[in-house]
C-alpha cells in the first residue's frame, strides 16, 4: 500500500491502470496546480517584502481597522498590486490553456481522447416504464424528458433558490456581527474587543462550511429525483447544482465587499480569515482526522501482511466505506483558484498560502485514497468535465473583479482627481482597460492550442488511415473482386 502511495504521486499512468482515469485527472491537475502557484507565490512574497509592509499585510489583514490612510496606498505598494492584478489574470488564462494541452496528452496516452458517452448504458438509479429505446432498440427502462424539465423546474430550481437565500441570510449576520464587534472594540479598545474582531468571520465561515454540507446532501437527493439515464448526465447536472451554490457561498460576501460596500481593508481581513481559517480546518479534516481514525480505529482491526496472499488483501480492502467521489476536492480546489485569480491584488500573499496548503494535500489525498476508502471502480473519462469549464469562467471573471479593485485605490483616485478626470471618465477608461485585457486572454488562449501539435498529426494519421481503410472495404481491388466472382462461379 505505501508502494501504491507513491506510485499515486509520481506515475499518472500508474494510477490510471489501478483507480481509472477521474482519479488519474484529479492527481494530475492538483499535481499541475500546485506547482503553477509557485511563480504567483514568488510575486506575492516579492511585492509584500520589497515593499517594506510584509508586517502590515498581516496586521491589516486581521486587525479589523477600517482606517487606511491615502499614504498607506501610495507608492511602491499601489504598483505591486497593480502588477499582482494583471499577473493573477494572465497567469489564470495561461494555466488553464496549458493544462488543456497536458489533458489532452494525458487522454491521448490513455485512449480516451475521443470518448463517446451520448449511448452509454443506463445508470443504476435510472427507472421508468419498460419499453423499447427507439435509439438503441433495446428493452431498458423510459422516462419522458418533460416530466424530468417538469422536476427541474417545479422543485430543483426553488430549493437551490432557498439555499441561496440562506447565503444571503448568513451574509447579513456577518455584517450585523462585524459592525457590533466594530462598535464594541471602539468603545473598550482592549486586548478581549480586539480578539472579538474574528468572531464574525470565525462564525460566518463555520455556518457556510455547515450549509454547504447540508446542501451537497440535498443537491444529490434532488438529482437523483431528477432522474437521468446516463452516469454523465446525473454528474453534469450535480455538479451544475453545488458550483452555483459554492460560487455563491464562498465568493457571494467578498463580491459585496468589494462592488458594493467598496471597503478594500474589510475585504483583505475577510479573505486572510477564509484563508488561514478553511485551511485549517480542513487540514484537520484531510489529515488529522483520517490518521486518528486509521491509527486507532482501522489499524487495530487490519489483521493483513505483506506475506499475505492478495485475496486476503482484497477481502480486507472490502470493509472498507465507498470512495465518496472527488467532489469536495475539486470544490477546494476552484475556491482556491477563485480566490487567487478574483482577489489575490488585495492579499498577495494568497498564492503563498495555497502553496502551503496543497503540498500537504496532495499527501493527503493520497493517504485517504490508498488507505480509508475502497478502491473506486469508475468509467473512463476524456477530461475534467465540467469542472475545467467553472475554472475558466472564473478566469474570465478575474478581470472584471480586478479592474474594479484597482479602481478602488486611493492612490489611483487622487492621480485621476489631478489629472482632472471624472468619476465618468474613470469608469470608462476602467471598461477600456478590462476590455484590452480580456482581448489579452483571448488571444492568449488562441495562441496556446488546446492540442499539442504532435498529438493533432497523430489524430489526422488515424482518421487518414481509417478513411483508406474504408475506402478499400468500398471499392475492394481488382483482384478481390475477380476471386469472388470465381468462388461463386463455382458455387452456381
């Protein structure tokens, strides 16, 4: 097993051949992932210690003071977070083009390129009344995709709805929290009212860890009582479901902060807190957690060996719970993503953090997988799915959030105010550059093709020589067709 761990870590092609290719996607893209932080976690570490303020970063990112003075702003930082800014959303574009071209590779290598799952069989869950596919032709199970647009919309869409109004709700707890602890730290101005300060995002997070459990649970039921045929659909439209309320429950307060309330020092407190805060927890969740429940609850009733025969192994491996799926990864993962690409201008030492954070989950992870879980039996996949899509619409996104945060500095304010320009002007030349940029990253991603160039020449080559193939089976040559005329010559 602890041979397996390392293979997990290492060997793509290893854990393609043993856990199937989701599994094999996820560890390549984490794997991928995390080594692409390290250029925006050099850039952070290198504004925050050349700016002379690495100290200030952090006492304003957990102070609470809502006092920044136009000083603070100016200089040396401005331009740092200027540069962070347009690096977070090149590097966003950049990433994702690269990691198309890597997954590409990788299916290629795998044999799943060009997977087709439009006639897949029916899953498990799958009812209905007994009939004939008119597709197929076969005896399965029939539902009329009305009544399943009839679920949808009659009771799906209404309870996603609910949750996100108990996001809403959570987001106003938070600032009725923040403004109490605000009122009652002015008032006492002690080393207790400061520490005070955390409590709204300490308990804001935790009910938005809570919610986003009972909802994922309740995503599941309400798409099972959808009722789709094929495996693809059903995780298509789960995963649709928990992306909408996970974007709106982890990036819904900072949006307000940012577009709304425009307080630049509330929204740096508020992204240190989701940060240091979510890590934590979930490092004891991923790590502590499962070591705890391995080393004393597993290990005292794991009776194998390594010179046991491997059908004891794989009785032993039986008891083990079913893998829950990947879902919680990727979640953590396009958070992580959302917060870096969306805000990191504001905090630039979010990349170093994540960095911190996922050299231990890919560790993590593996543990979980090789040693508390049973071994996943999933069908072949060509990609990440839908989740490569929720990335590269956050990295779209980012430059809208980061234009309007650069917009917000004081220092930037004050040289337009000189240069005697007007709120107007202002917003439009800020639509001008978010309109430059964009155009950046579209042309970036047309430069980096999606398929590397030796892949595409093979691909061309197999469809070259299927098209003679079936060129020759049309018109055989002469001499085939001069051999059947003989054999039924012969036969008459």
């Amino acid at each position: 097993m602890h041979a397996l761990n390392n293979f997990l870590l290492l060997y793509p092609d290893s854990v393609n051949s043993y856990f199937g290719s989701p599994v094999a996607f996820y560890f390549s893209f984490l794997d991928f992932y995390t080594w692409s932080l390290l250029p925006p976690a050099i850039l952070g570490l290198s504004i925050t210690y050349f700016s002379g303020e690495a100290q200030k970063e952090m006492d304003d990112s957990v102070s609470g003071s809502p006092v920044q003075s136009i000083e603070a702003d100016s200089g040396p930082v401005v331009g740092g977070h200027m540069i962070q800014a347009v690096f977070s959303m090149l590097w966003s574009t950049v990433v994702m083009e690269l990691w198309k071209r890597r997954s590409s590779t990788l299916s290629y290598r795998w044999g799943t390129l060009h997977l087709a799952e439009r006639f897949a069989e029916p899953r498990p869950g799958f009812h209905g009344d007994l009939g004939v596919n008119p597709v197929t032709g076969r005896m399965e199970p029939l539902f009329p995709e009305w009544q399943r647009d009839v679920r949808m919309a009659l009771v799906s869409v209404p309870m996603v709805g609910l949750f996100l109004g108990l996001v809403v709700v959570g987001m106003l707890g938070f600032y009725w929290g923040e403004a109490q602890v605000q009122q009652l730290h002015t008032d006492w101005d002690s080393l207790l009212s400061q520490t005070l300060l955390y409590m709204p995002s300490v308990l804001h997070i935790v009910y938005s860890n809570v919610l986003a459990t009972v909802y994922r649970r309740v995503a599941k039921s309400l798409t099972e009582y959808e009722n789709h045929r094929e495996e693809s659909a059903y995780e298509k439209h789960l995963t649709a479901k928990v992306l909408v309320f996970t974007f709106f429950n982890c990036f819904a307060v900072l949006f307000h902060i940012a577009f709304f309330k425009q307080d630049v020092p509330l929204l740096r407190k508020r992204l240190a807190s989701l940060l240091i805060i979510t890590q934590l927890v979930n490092q004891v969740t991923e790590v502590v957690i499962p070591f705890l429940v391995d080393r004393f609850i597993s290990a005292p009733h794991r009776t194998e060996s390594e010179d046991d025969p491997p059908e004891d192994k794989f009785r032993n491996q039986s008891t083990l719970p079913a893998f829950p799926g990947l879902f919680a990864e990727y979640i953590e993962l396009l958070v992580q993503f959302g917060y870096l690409s969306l805000f990191s201008c504001v905090y630039p030492l979010t990349a170093v953090l994540l960095l911190i954070n996922n050299l231990t989950e890919i560790r993590s992870d593996a543990y979980k997988i090789c040693k508390l879980f049973r071994k996943p039996f999933t069908p072949p996949v060509a990609s990440m799915g839908v989740w490569r899509i929720a990335f590269e619409v956050l990295s779209f996104a980012s430059v809208v959030t980061n234009c309007w945060l650069l917009m917000l500095s004081p220092w930037l304010q004050e040289l337009c105010q000189e240069r005697g320009l007007t709120g107007t002007n202002i917003l439009m030349l800020a639509v001008l550059v978010e309109h430059l940029l964009i155009l950046v990253k579209v042309v970036l991603a047309v430069l980096i093709p999606d398929e590397p160039d030796w892949i595409r020449k093979k691909i061309e080559h197999i469809e070259f020589t299927s098209m003679q193939a079936l060129r020759e089976q049309v018109n055989p040559p002469p001499y085939i067709s001069l051999f059947i005329i003989l054999v039924v010559f012969n036969i008459l």
